[in-house]
C-alpha cells in the first residue's frame, strides 16, 4: 500500500497512449459510439486517480518529495497529450495556438519545478494549480462530450448533430 500513490500517478503515463492509440485508430473500431464510451471511461478513471493518488497518500501518510514532483508531471503529461490528440485528429474546433499556449506553460512550470529540485527544494501544488487541472480534466470531459456526439453522426447516418463547426479533414484551426 505504501507505493499505491505513485502507481496511481504512473498509471495515467499507462492510460495516454492506449488513448490516444484508439482516438488515432477510429477505423479499426466498427461501432463509434461503443470506442467513445470506452475512451471516456478509461479517460474518467485516469482522471480520478488524480484525485485518488493525493487522498492515498495523505490518509496512509506516504507523502513523498517523488510524489510529489510525479504526480503534476503526470497531469501535465495526460492533459497536454490529449489535446494534442485533439488537435491532430480534427475533430472538435480546438485552436493551435491554444494548445500551443497550455502546452508551453506546462512545460515551463515543470522546468521550473525540476530547477527546484536541484536546489533541493520541492514546489508543492498549490490550490489554484489543482483547480486549474481539475478545470482542464473537465474542458477535455466536454470535448469528449463532442467526440461522442460526432460518433453518433458517424453510426447512425440520419443523425443531425454532425455540424458542430469542426475543422474540416486535414485542416488545423489556427485562430
């Protein structure tokens, strides 16, 4: 039980590449709708052991300074990964430029967080910061929630909700 926080936390590096593997291989799957549900439900669970790998670690009182440089590494990898999916899939109208913008503040912080464990000092997660990746786990459950609403368009060919202003096939929104 004493490694469960970090097992936690790795598990969503586990978690990004099996989902971005089955939002890039949509044409292996014969029912879009059931390959949603399941990446979203996969999505969910990699999300709630943000949660869950914080409450471990505090109720078994197995804080560690690798915890807690591995777990916002973590989110930052799973939240900057998927939206680059998004982006690179087309299939929500997400802008370039604003994922480009998440994706250097995130690596920025992490530099800075690295520089502090040089110095032998850990930057702890401060409330607004969980806040803010709380909100990004849920602006990316909405695009999820997209993602679901064109898969329904995609199995059911009478299905009027396939206009959602999305980038057309090989075109990236940039603004």
């Amino acid at each position: 039980m004493r490694f469960l926080p970090n097992v936690l936390s790795f598990s969503r590096l586990f978690f990004l590449p099996l989902l971005l593997w089955m939002l890039f291989h949509e044409q292996l799957f014969e029912h879009q709708v059931a390959r949603v549900l399941a990446m979203a439900a996969i999505y969910v669970v990699a999300s709630l052991t943000d949660y869950y790998d914080g409450y471990f670690s505090r109720r078994l009182g197995h804080v560690s300074r690798f915890g807690e440089f591995l777990d916002p590494l973590a989110d930052k990898i799973m939240i900057s990964g998927m939206y680059l999916g998004f982006l690179f899939v087309k299939c929500v109208p997400l802008p370039a430029v604003l994922i480009l913008a998440i994706i250097v503040r995130e690596v920025l912080i992490t530099a800075l967080r690295v520089w502090a464990l040089s110095k032998r000092t850990v930057m702890k997660t401060e409330m607004h910061g969980k806040l803010k990746t709380t909100m990004q786990f849920i602006s990316q459950g909405v695009i999820w929630g997209v993602i679901f609403i064109f898969a329904l368009a995609a199995d059911n060919p009478g299905f009027k909700g396939s206009s959602l202003g999305a980038a057309p096939p090989g075109e990236v929104l940039l603004a």
